[in-house]
C-alpha cells in the first residue's frame, strides 16, 4: 500500500449515521485499498449493538466511553487516551454514556 501525501478536511466529509443497541454513531471515513481512518462519534446513551471482532487503533479526541470485552473485563477511555487491538484476538463493544467523538484506523496492518 502506498498513499501520498494527503490532507483530510474532515468538514466536508459527510456524516453517515449508525444505531447503536441505544443511541447512534456518526461516522466520516477515508478509505483506501487496505486502510480506513474515520472520526466517529457516539450519541449520549451510545450502545454498539454487536461484539466486533476487528482490529483498530482508537484515539480518543472528546469526551469519554468505556469499551467492554466480550469477557467481561471494561476499560474507560478519556480524551487524549488511546487503545490497539488486532483481528480476532478481543471481541470488544464501547458505550459513553456523556458522548465521545473518537479517531479511528483500522486496516489489514491488525490482522
């Protein structure tokens, strides 16, 4: 994979809107060939309504959320903190329950 040199204007990205178990995510995405980067964004009262298996590096850039799992073990996540897992190694989900507005990037870099 090889990307020049690029500037992402977040602003004119548009917002596609994700329901949660409770609540709703927005996320704007840049994809390419083996690479997405989004800045996503969970309501308040925010629920992911599935246990994902996908490897991310999440950056928390607003706000606060907890992501939990699948065994039960839960970690809060403030603004400036991040978290790295691979493909398939953690079945995990996330919740805020004040918001949170997070970086994204995932890719088959974690698999």
């Amino acid at each position: 994979m090889k990307i020049p040199f690029e500037t992402i204007d977040w602003t004119g990205i548009p917002k596609v809107e994700h329901k949660g178990e409770t609540g709703t995510s927005y996320w704007q995405t840049i994809q390419h060939e083996g690479l997405r980067i989004r800045i996503v964004e969970y309501s308040e009262g925010y629920l992911a309504d599935h246990w994902c298996e996908k490897g991310h590096i999440v950056h928390c850039v607003e706000g606060d959320f907890t992501t939990e799992l699948k065994t039960g073990e839960k970690t809060k996540l403030h603004k400036g903190e991040s978290f790295i897992v691979s493909d398939n190694l953690s079945s995990h989900r996330s919740h805020t329950e004040n918001g949170v507005k997070l970086l994204i990037v995932d890719g088959d870099f974690l698999k």
